[in-house]
C-alpha cells in the first residue's frame, strides 16, 4: 500500500522561504516584484509560502539553469 508523501511543513514563512532559496530577503522580495507581484499593486506583507512555490521561485531564480521554464506575461 502506498501513503501519500506530506510536505515537512505545510507553509515557509518569508525567511524560511528565503533560506530554502538560499537567497536575502531582499533578493526574494524582487523576485517575488519581478514575476509576481507586477501588476502595479503593492506586494502584501508577511505572505506564506508552500512547497510548490518554493519550486517555482526556485525555477525563476536561476534562469539559465532552468531553459525549459515558462515565463509569466508581465501584466499592464
């Protein structure tokens, strides 16, 4: 029988995030500004982050390691 596989935690705080990345608050913030948050509204504070976040900021932050992956439109 098979058992479905749980994340260690159910949600990284900004710091946590940060340090998952292996990157300063500072660079998650503009990554997050970069391909999130660009729509011209303001980033929310204390955001929480799952796994699968962290993957695909993972992806993002490393462009040139990762070709395959697909790019957000920037938003007007």
């Amino acid at each position: 029988m098979t058992r479905p596989l749980k994340p260690v935690k159910e949600f990284y705080s900004e710091p946590e995030a940060a340090t998952y990345l292996n990157m300063t608050i500072g660079e998650l913030y503009a990554l997050l500004d970069r391909h999130i948050f660009n729509d011209g509204n303001l980033r929310p504070h204390g955001l929480t982050f799952s796994e699968s976040d962290l993957v695909l900021l993972g992806f993002w932050s490393k462009p040139e390691d990762s070709p395959k992956v697909i790019r957000m439109p920037r938003r007007s």
